[in-house]
C-alpha cells in the first residue's frame, strides 16, 4: 500500500488509454454522463466537489472533479492524488467518508464519494461562534474513533481540522480529504504538511513524527470546538514565526467559559512529548468525553 515509488500504478491511474482508474477491486465502466450533477459542494486546489445522481441508479454521490492537466503537472501531485485513492480505497468505518469508486475522461479524473448531507463541520461552527461542551465532546469522541481505526490501519490522516470534517444526515461526523494522509507502518515522517496551527511540535522542529500529531491535532480541534478560536493563532504581525513559538512552548490559554474538564482533555492531548499525549484509546474514559455522552 506505500505507493511513493509506483510511477507506473499512478500512470495507469491517470491515462485512459492504459485502461484508466479502477475501483476496488472490479473495473469500472462508469463515465461522467451517467450523472446527473447538482450544486457545487465545496472547492479544493485541483477542482471541484459536486452534489451528483446516477441517473439510472438513483444513488446520491459526492463527486470530486480532479483537473488532469493541473494534476498531471506535478510528479508529487500525482502521487498526493493516488495516495489519497489507495488509502481510502481500504477503509471501511461509520466517521470516515468512502470513496465507492473512481473513473477518468479526457479531463478529469472522478471520485465517486458519500455525501454527507450537512456539509462541512466548519461551516456550523462559523456560524455558531462555538459548541457546547457537550456537543464538541460528542464530536471530539467520533472524530477519535475514526483516527482509531486509521491508526490501527497503520494510515495517519496529518490534516485534522473542522474544514476536513463533514456531518451526515444523522448529524454523525466523518473525517474526509485524506490528500495529506499517508500510509506509515513505521511511522517515521519528516515531511511539514497540514495547517499552520494544528501542525505539532515535531513537525515544527523537523524531527519524525507518527500516529501521535494527529493525537495533537485533535487536543487542536477540541480547544477551537469549544472557544471558537484555535489556540496558538498570532495576529497579523506575529506571522507564521510566532504561531510555531507557541506551539513548541504549548502556550494555552483558556478563557473563563471552559471546565476544568476540557481544559484537563485538551491539555492531555497537548503534550510535547509525542508518547506523552494521551491514547486514542482513553478518549471515551476520560471524564469530558464520558460525562458528556451520558443521556
């Protein structure tokens, strides 16, 4: 599953006339005209997403519209592009968005992915300013399960943040875009990728780094969910430089509004010490988490 050096699957991946992209495990015949095309659902670097329907069918899909030129283009682009597909091919799991199938044309290339019908999670939480504790522990819960599962999988995703987490029908949340994921059975990265602030202290220093940024990334994500703003930004004048200083320091800060709880679970995620941070596994027994679900 380390694609890296597999020139020649992303090749085949990208150009029809070595047979074009195949889903998992069968070929596929599918062809953008068997769609019928909805409102755009949100835009990435290289394209599009879109609400679709199988016209004969009757399935509901989100459909990632890739550039081939703009893909093409670029030896590591591609291999982010086949990455992604080669990663989410193989999961299976209710919090992770799945990639059914996959298909190619003269322009594009096509992935053929669940929608998830309240969108993105960023967009509730602009909207709202924050969550609750209750919700946000609800949703840091789900978000843990699923990077549980990518763990266990030897994948980690590398770019937690609300924009990559989308909310089904249900209101059950699900980790998407995996375009920075990687697979890592050793767990030993040293690339800097991901976003500025949820980026963790080894990967600011440039040493390697595992399973345990996306541990850091979700103390991130917990402390944004229930103050509203993520907690190493600077202003303007601080710039990318002063964002980096804190985190290596774990400068937090808290405002009045938060329990001691969350404050206790976003601090045991926040550890600069990689095998400091607190278990995926102990998530739902910390006192935030389990205090929060009870009905």
């Amino acid at each position: 599953m380390d694609i890296d050096d597999d020139d020649s699957r992303v090749e085949a991946l990208l150009d029809p006339a070595r047979g074009g992209p195949q889903p998992t495990r069968q070929g596929s015949t599918r062809r953008l005209r068997d769609f019928e095309i909805g409102r755009p659902l949100g835009k990435g670097h290289f394209g599009k997403v879109y609400l679709a329907k199988h016209r004969s069918q009757g399935f509901i899909v989100a459909l990632k519209c890739l550039e081939r030129a703009a893909v093409e283009g670029d030896a590591a682009v591609e291999r982010q592009v086949m990455r992604e597909i080669e990663i989410m091919s193989e999961l299976r799991h209710p919090n992770i968005i799945r990639l059914y199938d996959y298909f190619s044309d003269d322009k594009h290339l096509y992935l053929m992915m669940e929608f998830a019908g309240q969108g993105e999670l960023y967009k509730q939480l602009a909207k709202r300013g924050r969550f609750s504790e209750r919700r946000a522990a609800k949703i840091v819960a789900q978000v843990a399960d699923g990077l549980a599962y990518l763990h266990a999988k030897n994948v980690i995703h590398r770019d937690i943040k609300p924009e990559n987490l989308l909310v089904g029908m249900d209101g059950e949340v699900k980790i998407g875009d995996f375009g920075w994921s990687v697979y890592s059975p050793h767990g030993s990265q040293r690339t800097l990728c991901g976003t500025l602030s949820y980026v963790s202290p080894e990967m600011v220093l440039g040493q390697p780094h595992g399973r345990a940024i996306d541990i850091w990334a979700l103390g991130v994500l917990t402390y944004e969910l229930v103050v509203g703003r993520e907690p190493f930004e600077a202003d303007t004048r601080g710039g990318p430089r002063l964002v980096h200083m804190r985190i290596c320091k774990c400068d937090v800060r808290f405002p009045g509004h938060v329990s001691p709880e969350a404050q206790d679970f976003v601090m045991a995620l926040l550890r600069l010490k990689p095998d400091d941070r607190m278990p995926l596994d102990r998530v739902p027994s910390h006192a935030w988490i389990a205090g929060n679900l009870e009905e």
